[in-house]
C-alpha cells in the first residue's frame, strides 16, 4: 500500500506526520523570501524535514487510512507496518525512496536516513494559488546621481551679492510671474471651450443615433428555432491522475479509452517532467475527490492518485 497520498494530505493541516517504527515528517512555515540576485519573489511555504527518531505510533495515519479506505484500525495500522518493512529493506540495499510531492530517502555512510525534500507543492493552506515572480530594478538612484553630476558642472544658485548686481533680475521675475498667471487663464478658458464642444458633440450623436433607432424596422418572416446547449466545464483544483505520457497521441488514447467507459477524463498539460498528464476527472470539492479516487483505486486504476494544482 501506498502511503504517500494519506501522508500528503495530513502535511497540510498538520505539523507532524508519523510512520510508525520509521519515523516523522515535520513541517515549519517560512515566509516570504527575495532572491538577491534574481529578484525573485517567493510566497510563503511549509519547510519539510525528516526525523527518524520520532517512531511512536500517535494513531494518526493509521485513523486517517481507515476512515479513508473504510476498514478497521487494526487492519490500516497492519498495512503500515508491511509497507514500513518494504521501505526499510530497500534502504539497506542502497536504493532511493521517493514519496511523491514530498521528498526523497536514502542512507548514508553511516546508516542514517537522509532527506531530500520536494519543492513542488506547497503545503501551506494560506499561500493558496500564490506563486514566485520576478521584478526589475528600481533604477531611480541613477537619475539622482545624474541630476548631482549635472548640479556640480552647472551651479544654479545666485548669491545676495549676485541680486544686488544685477537688479533686473527682481524685474524679470515680475514678469515671468505675470506671464505665468496670465498662460494658466488663458489655458484654462481653452480647455473649457474644448469640453463645452466636445459634450455638444455628444449630445447631437446621440440625438441623431436615437432618431434612426426609432426609424428602423425589422421584420423577420420564418425566425430560427432557439437551441439550448448544456455544456458542462470542468473546473477545481483536485484532479485524480490516469496518467502521464512522453507522446502526446498516447495521452490522446487514453482521453479515449477513459471516456468510452463512461470517465470525465482529460488532458491538464505538461509537468514539469514534460510528460502530458491524463486525468479521469477533476473537482472542486476535496472530499469527493478522495471519494472517487478510493473508488476508482478499488475498481479501475490502483495506482491512480491524487493532484492538488490550480490550472490556468
């Protein structure tokens, strides 16, 4: 049995996730960051960690597994154990454990687990459809330093001795004032002049457009039957996964295959593999996905699973 899909599905509203007799995944929220070099801005996540010294059983995976699957806490908790005997022994044959979307396992030199985490989904209810962007320099201290070349080249001060010297100046500025004034009324009676006509303008479009309304008239002799089309989009960010396909024909084939017995299946894109991936449906609601995922592990697919990711 696969224990990635109830393990991510407690990482998102709980800090501490245990197997017992193997040990824990933690998580620690972080907040947003900034890339020095790119710039880039990245929301809020939950930091994931492993710790293996932390193996008692808590109960709480093995409750979940059986409230999922509808069978009895003593049958969930026996399916752990199995698993976790699989898992341990290929650790000590050397071989990589990947858990999907949340990281990998391997053992070093010295025999203990070492943890790799994945980046690609973010367990943080609260950053929710948030992703990383890019922005560009602020460049506004360049102008500043332009504007302080320019000043130290040119001075544009003018001292008490130089107005006493130069006395048209007091002149000059009398005028530039007046002019002043004088250019802001004549701007202003300008502008008004321009929106009087411009709402006379209106006014008159209007007019004539309201007189060839009420002139025109329309007679249709044989008027088309109406047609009523139900088209159902699908839409939700919880998505069971068929599967995903180098060759994009295949995906179509299996788009096929899918609808023919009776899925609502579909193509969501490439992943970040380059692989198209094949959904049997998609919802909105996550309760009801788990539902149908449980049932279409038990009847059609056993290794379906489940993809939380908000499409464009």
């Amino acid at each position: 049995m696969q224990l990635e899909p109830y393990i991510s599905d407690l990482l998102y509203r709980y800090e501490c996730v245990t197997i017992p007799e193997f040990g824990s995944f933690l998580t620690r929220r972080v907040s947003a960051t900034i890339h020095e070099s790119t710039h880039a801005f990245y929301p809020p996540k939950k930091m994931l960690s492993f710790n293996e010294q932390i193996q008692k059983n808590d109960g709480l995976l093995a409750h979940y597994i059986a409230d999922v699957e509808k069978i009895p806490f003593e049958e969930a908790s026996k399916r752990i154990q199995k698993r976790v005997k699989y898992l341990k022994s290929y650790l000590i044959e050397g071989e990589t454990i990947d858990f999907h979307n949340i990281g990998s396992l391997s053992l070093n030199t010295e025999g203990k687990i070492l943890f790799e985490p994945s980046y690609h989904l973010n367990y943080l209810t609260d950053a929710f459809g948030l992703s990383q962007f890019a922005s560009k320099d602020i460049t506004r201290e360049v102008y500043k330093e332009a504007v302080e070349a320019i000043e130290k080249v040119i001075p544009i001060t003018v001292t008490p001795e130089k107005r006493k010297a130069r006395p048209y100046l007091k002149y000059a500025a009398v005028a530039l004032i007046a002019l002043t004034v004088g250019g802001l009324g004549a701007s202003k009676y300008y502008v008004d002049n321009i929106n009087a006509h411009n709402q006379l303008a209106q006014e008159q479009a209007s007019e004539q457009l309201e007189s060839k309304i009420q002139e025109a008239t329309f007679v249709i002799d044989n008027p088309l039957p109406a047609v009523t089309l139900n088209v159902t989009k699908q839409s939700g960010n919880y998505h069971i996964i068929a599967g995903a396909f180098r060759v994009e024909e295949n995906s179509d084939k299996k788009v096929s295959q899918l609808k023919e017995q009776g899925f609502k299946a579909r193509k969501i894109g490439v992943n970040k593999y380059g692989l198209h991936e094949v959904v049997y449906a998609s919802y909105e609601d996550r309760l009801e996905a788990l539902t149908a995922l449980r049932n279409i592990k038990r009847t059609h697919n056993s290794d379906a699973w489940l993809l939380v990711k908000e499409l464009d």
